[in-house]
C-alpha cells in the first residue's frame, strides 16, 4: 500500500481544489499542511508534526477537536436520523436545540428560525427585518453597519460589512446600506462619540432603515476591532426610539468567546435578531439560527394567502447531526461550567501578553475575554508580515492566521496553561524574528 504523505496529499489537492480566502498562487511557495487527525487543541499532519490550533479553526472549535461527548452525541443521532426536512416535519434534536437557546439567550428573544451557516444566518435576519416592516405597511430598504465591520460573505451579508477587501469588487451588485463609525477605541468616551453619529443618522433617515446590524464588543474580521459595551446599550435606546431593528451579530462572538455566553449581556440589552453559528456546534457541523421576538414573529402569522408568510428555506435547515452536536456543546459549556473557568485562562493570556507591548514594532495589544489580538505597526501591505509570522509559527508547532498586520488569539477553551505559554512564546519570537 502506497504510503500516504503531506507531499502526496499536497499535490493531490492543487489539482482540483480552489481553497477558501486563498491566493492560488500562494501555494507555489507556501505549503499546504494536509491534517490526519485533531484532538483537543492539537492538530496532527500525517508526517508526525503537531500544531496548537491557536485561532480554532475559523474561530470554531470552542472545546477543541474530537471532544467525547459531542462525539457520541452524534453517533448516537446518526443511528436514529440522519435528515429530514423541516417544513411540516419536526424532530426532537432541533426542538431541543431551539428551548435551550430561547433558555440561555438574552430576554426577549422567544423564537428560533434555522440555517444552515453564518452568512446565511445573516441573510435571514435582514430579510426578517425588512419583510416584518413591510407586512406594517412601511417601506425600509436601507440597512446600517458599522465601519469597518464584516458580516460574511454572500450578496446580502458582504452588502452590509465595510472591509474594502471583501466587499470592493462586487460593490455594483449589493443591496443598500450605509456605515456608522464604529467606536475608535475600547473607551468609553469613544463609544459615545460614535453613538453622536449614530443618532444624528438615525435622525435623518429612519423612516428608511430596517435595522443596523453590529458585531457586539469585537470586529473579528475587522482586525480584531474592539470596543466599549455601553456603545452597545445605547444603540438599543436609539434603535427602541426611531423604531429600528437591532441585529446582533453574535456568530463569532457568541458562547462564550467575549467571557459571557454571548457578547451582548456585556452591553445588559436584547437585540430583535440574534445570529449564531461557528461555535454553536463545536465547530463540528454547520449550523445557524436566527433567534428574534414574538413580535416579529406575529408580523408573518396570518392566513396563508394574506402572503406575509417569511418563505425563506435551507435544503438542510435544522439537520439533526447538526442539532445533536449543538447540544452535546451547550451541555458541555454550563455542564462542566467552562466560561466561569475561562476567567483565570482570560486572566493569564492578559498577564503573559504585556511583554508584547515592549516590543518597538508592537502597536497595540487588546483583549476581550478569550480573544486577544497583537497589532504591529511599520509595515505596508506588501510586506505581507502576517505570512512570514504564520510560517514561523508553524515551523514551531502553533497554527496562527494572522489578519494582516494584526496577530490573534482565539484558542479552543479547552487549552491549558502550558499550551497557553506555547501559543504566546511563539508568536513573540515570531514577531521577534521579523527584523
């Protein structure tokens, strides 16, 4: 039998995979690292090489990989029902799912609708927004988003982010929307400076707006962006006063990655929307729900040829896999109380990365819960700075994916302190090293 090789693999791939986020051209000189198996923070290549997952693969393994009990929560599911759609069908895996969402979220939100990913999460919720205001007879075609902010990747998604890098090419063919400035900073004085603009908006143009959708305390894909919650609270009393949808954008931010379940409670606010998905499964299956209000929902409730019905569908809308492994996590997380232990890992990663800030091409070092981020300054976008600290990095056994110029960490929770010390002290020397 024909041994199998990272190099073999390497090649079997280029010839007819077109990878994600990816220059193609970059893997003439960058090596792909084809992975045989995960287990808790580590990933293993088939070569005997081991690397930290210090970013959770896209944000998404919150309890590291192959965790027992979600997988025989799946095993379990897969031997009662693979799949079954979900208009005029139901099964106990979603229903369960759903109650214990509307248990655990902010007050308010009463009801569930199912995707299938984070962006299509995010469709469904513009959508919702506006169709509800329409079934009220108004028209709003307009929605807000922060600056600087990303919201995923499909038409309506990339139509309300802000990150020129995504978004510039395909610019003819969005739908409306417009930007407020995003706080500039993690104070609170910034926060209220940026909800002045808001306000003055919202003023001039509400009779137009749906909603304004936010990432809440953290622009992931914004280079890791943070700032105060009260921008947060008060956005909700513009939002309540002017009578415009807030959207919380909670896909990657949400079960505990800010250090409360979901970023929001920081804020003491509820959102009409809530998108979930990344770590709603572990980062085992895709997944997403839109949780929103019983007012929402009473908009669409009438008879069918009234057409209010919000006819919005997924092949794989609520999948029981999906479902099963949704609630193995959410059992996990309150069960083994892992955002309480969380505090003392936040705690460490925030004494063990002020060294950073001796370093003369260290900007900035910023923190919010288990998100950490290390902005370097000095450097133009040819440099491509983040590449060579990616590629030391994996010479020394940690997966990091920098956003630019900007190094993060978003670890699985499950990671140790000893890992914790790994993850940091490479990407130091990694920095280090760029000189």
């Amino acid at each position: 039998m024909q041994t199998i090789t990272n190099q073999s693999l390497i090649a079997r791939d280029l010839d007819v995979i077109w990878h994600p986020c990816t220059q193609m051209k970059d893997h003439e000189t960058l090596p792909l690292i084809p992975i045989q198996s995960a287990k808790g923070v580590y990933l293993h290549d088939f070569e005997g090489n081991s690397y930290i997952d210090a970013i959770s693969s896209w944000w998404v393994n919150i309890l590291g990989h192959s965790h027992p009990r979600i997988n025989q929560r799946i095993k379990d599911q897969i031997d009662k029902l693979d799949h079954v759609l979900l208009a005029g069908f139901s099964h106990e895996s979603a229903i369960e799912l759903a109650e214990k969402l509307v248990e655990i979220s902010p007050e308010g939100l009463e009801k569930v609708f199912f995707a299938d990913n984070g962006s299509s999460g995010i469709e469904v919720a513009l959508k919702m927004s506006f169709h509800y205001h329409k079934n009220r007879g108004k028209n709003k075609p307009l929605f807000v988003s922060l600056t600087n902010s990303y919201h995923g990747e499909t038409m309506g998604a990339l139509a309300v982010g802000d990150v020129e890098l995504y978004k510039e090419t395909y610019n003819e063919i969005l739908i409306q929307s417009i930007q407020t400035s995003v706080p500039k900073d993690q104070s609170e004085a910034a926060a209220l400076e940026a909800i002045v603009e808001a306000e003055k908006l919202f003023a001039e143009q509400h009779e137009h707006i749906s909603a304004i959708i936010i990432e809440p305390l953290v622009q992931c894909a914004g280079l890791m962006h943070m700032y105060h919650p009260i921008f947060v609270t008060k956005l909700r009393e513009l939002c309540d006063r002017y009578d415009i949808h807030l959207i919380a954008d909670e896909v990657a931010t949400g079960f505990g990655r800010t250090g409360t379940l979901f970023a929001i409670e920081q804020s003491g606010v509820s959102p009409d929307f809530m998108v979930l998905s990344k770590g709603l499964t572990g980062g085992y299956m895709a997944l997403s729900t839109v949780l929103t209000t019983n007012e929402v929902y009473q908009a669409f409730y009438c008879d069918y040829l009234e057409l209010k019905a919000f006819l919005h569908s997924h092949s794989y809308t609520g999948n029981p896999i999906a479902c099963s492994a949704a609630n193995a996590t959410i059992d996990i997380l309150r069960d083994e109380h892992i955002i309480e232990k969380n505090q003392e890992k936040i705690a460490y990663i925030k004494k063990q990365t002020e060294r950073f800030k001796s370093l003369e091409k260290v900007k900035s070092v910023r923190q919010t819960g288990m998100i950490c981020a290390i902005e370097l300054s000095g450097y133009t976008f040819e440099d491509r700075v983040g590449i060579r600290v990616y590629q030391y990095a994996l010479k020394h056994g940690v997966l990091l994916r920098p956003l630019g110029h900007v190094i993060y960490f978003m670890p699985p929770y499950t990671i140790t302190l000893e890992e914790i010390d790994m993850m940091i002290e490479v990407a130091y020397l990694g920095i280090v090293s760029l000189e």
